[in-house]
C-alpha cells in the first residue's frame, strides 16, 4: 500500500515537473552588483543554463533599497503570482523580516523555496591597513572606537551590523561606541572600503574571494565553525582566535506566494540537480561554500524557527524591543 502511494506521489511530482516551463526567467537580486545576492542569482542561474534544466538564460535583475524591503514588496505587490520568478535570499533577509524593517510584510508573504550553499562571515582591512591581525584591530578599536569605521552591505540592525555587534560584544566594545555605516550590498561596502572612506570590512567569504586573490584585502578572520579552503586556508576562525562568533549565511531563495504549484516544483527540483551537480561543487570550492541543502516544506519550517531566534537575538543586541 505505501509502495503504490509513493509511486501516485512521484507520478504526480513527475507530471508537474513537465508540464511547466519557464517564459523569460528572471532572478531578482535584492541589492547593487558584487554583492552575496548578487552572487547567489547569477551563480545558480549559470549553472541551471549549463545543466540545461532552463530552455533561457536566467536575468539576473538588481533591485535595490531598503536592505532587500524594496524587492519584497515589489514581488509580494506587484509580482505575487508569477511563476518564472525567482528571489535571492539569506539571514540578511530573515534578519529584517524579524525586526519587522519590511513595512507590514512577513516571512509568511512569500513561499520560501531553498537553499543551496552556506556561506560564512568575515572581517577584512584593506592590504596596506596598519593592522596585520584581528587582535592588532580590536587593540586599535577598543583604545578609539571613533576612529574606527565598519562598512557592511546591510541596514543598519541588518546582518552585518549584527555580524559587527557580535564580534564587538566578545571583544568587550560597547555597541554603542561601534561605528557601523550601512550600504545597499557588500559591493558597494568594497568599493567604500577599497575608497579609504571605512576602515573595516564586515561581509561574506563569496563576495571578497577577487579581492583576496588580487591583494587589494586583508582578511583578518572568518566566522566559520572551522578553517575555510582555498584563498581563505590560512585565515583562522573568530574562535581560534578567542572570540566566540559564528556566522553561517544560507545562500537561497524565496518565490512568490502565489506561484503554481506546478511552477515551485519545477524550481525546488531545479535546485535540487544544481546542489547535486559537479558544475555546483566547483562553484563551491572556488567561493569556499559549504554545503548546505534544504528546499520546500523542510526550508519553510527552518526559515519560521530563524525568523524567531533572530528577533530573540535582535532584542538581546538592544535592536529591537
């Protein structure tokens, strides 16, 4: 009896998977070029191009504004059922949605559809800054957190100024003293870094991979559970270096609410051969991922319990009441 009902099942999923094909796909990039959305729309779309599983090109559109709120409320207004859509997402999302900074949306206005990849947090200087190591930075920013200014790709309350927070908070700075400048993504964080105009870099490992392998930065840690490989093998962890911070940012996506059914499946199977894929797998040695896979129902229960633990650490970090 359950052998015949997991065969109806798969019969059923099968049939959906082939009776939709995507019109003019489309990848919304809910910030500015170079950052990690940026990164998560054009690196998957490449890949299900390559694997074939698109019968076009996947557009690549960068929505800017409001830490990823404009996006949100462009495809919960105006995009609600279209099923050639997708949405690049991460904790920077979640992490918004749980202070309430996306107007009257929810995490219940979309249809969360997976994640592919883990991504990690890092801080870096440029190269010819005065500190070699993240305890010759801490030194300088405790003796003057004025002089100090940390650029992030996110709102403020986002998840890099969280990422910032944390690392001030184990280092014993107070949160009000820390200097956080917001930009619309970590690109435009780089360019501001790379421009002298902040003196420390918070974001994550894909976006600075160029800059670590052209010279141009310095990472002075990454808040990884273990050592990362590749241009990051010989940066420690935050932990390592006695600093008790973790940041691992899911690379994924979230879709309209009220796409086909037809139509999400046909994405989450989509994702499911690009996380499966040798293509994916050299995508993320060369970006130092991890892996990381989670889609339909299962990613929807794991993106309600993040939205709750980080409005639980939101109030804790005095960012919310």
């Amino acid at each position: 009896m359950k052998r015949a009902f997991f065969a109806v099942c798969l019969v059923v999923l099968g049939a959906a998977w082939a009776q939709f094909t995507p019109r003019n796909p489309e990848c919304i990039a809910p910030a500015g070029a170079g950052g990690g959305w940026d990164f998560t729309c054009r690196s998957v779309a490449q890949v299900m191009q390559d694997l074939r599983l698109v019968p076009q090109p996947i557009k690549t559109t960068n929505v800017t504004g409001g830490g990823g709120g404009v996006a949100y409320a462009n495809v919960v207004t105006q995009r609600s059922d279209d099923a050639n859509l997708i949405v690049a997402a991460s904790p920077a999302t979640t992490v918004r949605l749980a202070q309430g900074q996306y107007s009257r949306f929810t995490e219940r206005d979309v249809r969360w559809l997976g994640a592919v990849a883990a991504d990690f947090g890092l801080v870096a200087v440029k190269a010819d800054a005065p500190w070699k190591t993240m305890q010759e930075l801490v030194a300088a920013w405790k003796a003057d957190p004025s002089k100090i200014a940390v650029g992030g790709g996110s709102a403020v309350g986002g998840q890099d100024h969280m990422k910032v927070l944390l690392l001030g908070r184990a280092a014993g700075i107070e949160p009000r003293a820390i200097k956080y400048v917001p930009f619309d993504g970590g690109g435009e964080a780089l360019t501001s870094l790379l421009g002298g105009f902040v003196q420390v870099f918070a974001g994550d490992a894909s976006e600075l991979r160029a800059q670590v392998q052209s010279g141009t930065v310095r990472v002075l840690g990454v808040m990884s559970p273990r050592r990362l490989g590749g241009v990051y093998a010989s940066v420690p962890t935050l932990k390592e270096l006695g600093y008790n911070v973790e940041w691992v940012v899911w690379r994924g996506f979230y879709v309209p609410k009220n796409m086909p059914p037809q139509a999400y499946e046909f994405w989450a199977r989509a994702l499911r051969e690009v996380e499966r894929s040798p293509e994916w797998a050299r995508v993320r040695e060369q970006n130092a991922l991890g892996q990381f896979f989670m889609a339909g129902a299962e990613f929807q229960v794991f993106i309600d319990r993040q939205v709750n633990q980080f409005r639980n650490l939101s109030r804790e970090l005095g960012i919310i009441r």
